[in-house]
C-alpha cells in the first residue's frame, strides 16, 4: 500500500486502495524487497523528526488539477475528473532550528551514475531561488539496486546541471556524488536521518 | 476562475475549468466584488516577491487521496475518484533571508469578531511545531465585509486558542485583532504586502 492518511477525513474501502496507485509500484520495484519506498522511508524519518521535537519537515501533497467535482451530499465531495500537474518546487520543505530546510528526493536503478533528466527545470529554478534567500537546499540520491543513499548539496546539483547545459554529460557520475556528497547510512529509526549530515554541514547542532 | 495552473502539463478545455470549482465561488462570495479570492491575492503577493527575489512562499497544493486512475494511453493519467483531505499543517511556507516562514490565510464575513472554528486542532500543532523550531509563522485574517486585512502572529493565535479550550470564546474580538495585529494595507503590486509586517516584526530589513 502506497498512500497513508492519517489525516484523512473520508473512509475508503482497502480493497479500493490497493487497486490504485499503480504507477508507484512498478516504478519502486527495485525498492519492493524491502516493503518500503524512499518516500515512505523519508514520510517515516519527518514522522520521527517531528514527534521528537527535532525538525518540522513535510513531504507537499501531489498537485492535482480538478476539473469535475460530485457533491451527492454535503461534506461528501467525490472528485470525479482530476489530472496530475507539474510541480513547481521540490517535494519537501520546513524547519529545522529556525533554518529553512528545501529537498528533493529521486532514485536511479544505474549504478554508475544519476540522470539528471531526473529532475526539472523548473525545480532547478526553484533550487536557485532558495539558496539566493538563504536556505539551505539539497537532494537524497538513492541508488537502489546497492540500496545507497546519500544527500548531495544544491550548490553542486546546479554545477552539474550547467555543465549539461554548456553541452557536458547528461549525468552526475557515481564518483562525483561520491565525492561531493554524503552517504546517509540507512538506519531503523529514524530510517534516512538526514538531519545527521545537515548538522554536520551546517553546525547547527 | 478559482485554478491556475501556469506550470501544468494537461491542457484542459476552459469550459470544463469553468464547470468545477464551485464549493470556492459560494466560500468567497463576499469577495467576488473584486473579482479575486484572497488565495488569488496571496498567490499574486507570492509571485511578486519570487519574480524579485524577494522571498520564496508558495501555497502547498490541496491535499487529495488519490483512489482511482485510468491510463487511456501513456502519459495521459486521468484521476477518476479521488476525496478531498485534511491538510495536517498550514497553506503556505517558504524562506526569507535563510528564515523560515509559515502561515494559514483565512477570512470571515463576520465585522466584529473572527471565529476560531476556522482554524483546525491539528493547524494549531502545527503552528506550535514551527515555533518550537525558530520558524516565524503567522495567520492573515480577512474581513470580507470591510475588505480589512490583518497579519497577527500565532503566538497570540494560540493564546486566543487556549482561551477558548479553557472555556473561553470562541472567536478573537475585532478590538484584539486591532490590537494585537498587523493591518496590512491593500496595495495593488503585492496586493498584500505580508513581508513588510515580518520586516518590522523581525527586524530583517
């Protein structure tokens, strides 16, 4: 099962959810060994952050463009015609000691580099924009099929970006997140404890 | 028209936008004099202090359980039974000079009081949250009849909160509104400058 709505209001049918979210699983197949997704695995780390009083960080919703909504009745509105739309940030964001925190979090099923085709323009746009306001913006690479994650600095993402631009390789090698970035060891609780790195890249703690 | 969707990848036909988003068109009637919701206003203050590098705040999209998609063909997903949730923190977030900002925007038609029903039991914990962690988090108050606009910061929100819980009022009076906040004048670009109330209040200009 792919969603959690701890928050949700309605109650829908298992059996109506397990039908669903089909993209999600073949695209986190390699992932499937463990049960687990990088969202979920990132969801659970921000659940952990947060019920300790250590960071206040949540994954944005899907945005969706809804175009035919049913009321049958009042507080039971079924939206019947939706589609997905870009976003036009990155996925997380919040606060971490008065710091803004700003991430993306992508996986590749290559071993020996990171497409960059793996993100947009647009969230680039939004990456720059952040480290101009001072923020502090990065990206968790996974590598599933060696199940390696580690955490990779904005301002080095945006060097490799231009040089695809300029005409460069359409990839980060795996050296080069090697060495310009920072494995996260995969833990049990919290699972990705990027805090760890932010703390040590930042001396916030 | 309550949906925009500069960065969305679907074209939808303008006549089945027009058809959908009812519930918004009977909440902001008050407001459709102007023939702008404030969620139009702040998403205009937004892009206006982005297109100047002045800050980055963008509206989290509206939280939605996705419970059933039909894909006619490749990328060309149709969301076919999705529910409205709850959303667990406030609408807006972004950073300001490195700080964290966080805030819900909400109006009333009522002239002498705002009712805190607006606010939801799991907002106020979130707004807790971010104070806890240095964030800067606020709530714009509108009242729609005098087109009247106040930033008051959660700090007093939350003792407006507590009062309540302890037996108190279910509303904060205009006179505390008055005094405890910030009226913001309606400009034309930003319609609603909120950032000039957080330069004053924080001392970051």
């Amino acid at each position: 099962m792919v969603f959690n709505y701890p928050n949700g209001k309605k109650y829908i049918p298992a059996a109506k959810i397990e039908a669903a979210p089909k993209i999600k699983k073949q695209k986190n197949a390699a992932y499937s060994n463990r049960g687990m997704t990088l969202e979920e695995d990132l969801n659970d780390s921000n659940s952990f952050y947060l019920d300790r009083n250590i960071a206040v960080i949540h994954k944005k919703p899907t945005p969706v463009q809804i175009v035919n909504v049913d009321y049958p009745r009042r507080s039971a509105a079924v939206i019947k015609e939706a589609y997905f739309k870009q976003a036009s940030t990155t996925d997380y964001n919040g606060v971490y000691k008065g710091k803004y925190i700003d991430f993306e979090a992508k996986e590749t099923k290559f071993s020996t580099s990171f497409p960059l085709k793996n993100f947009h323009e647009h969230q680039i746009v939004h990456m720059k924009a952040v480290l101009e306001q001072g923020g502090i913006c990065f990206v968790i690479l996974r590598f599933s099929t060696e199940e390696e994650i580690y955490l990779l600095e904005a301002s080095y993402l945006l060097s490799f970006w231009e040089r695809m631009i300029s005409g460069g390789r359409k990839s980060i090698t795996k050296e080069e997140v090697i060495e310009c970035g920072h494995k996260i060891p995969l833990g049990f609780h919290p699972r990705i404890d990027y805090i760890k790195v932010i703390d040590y890249l930042y001396k916030l703690s």
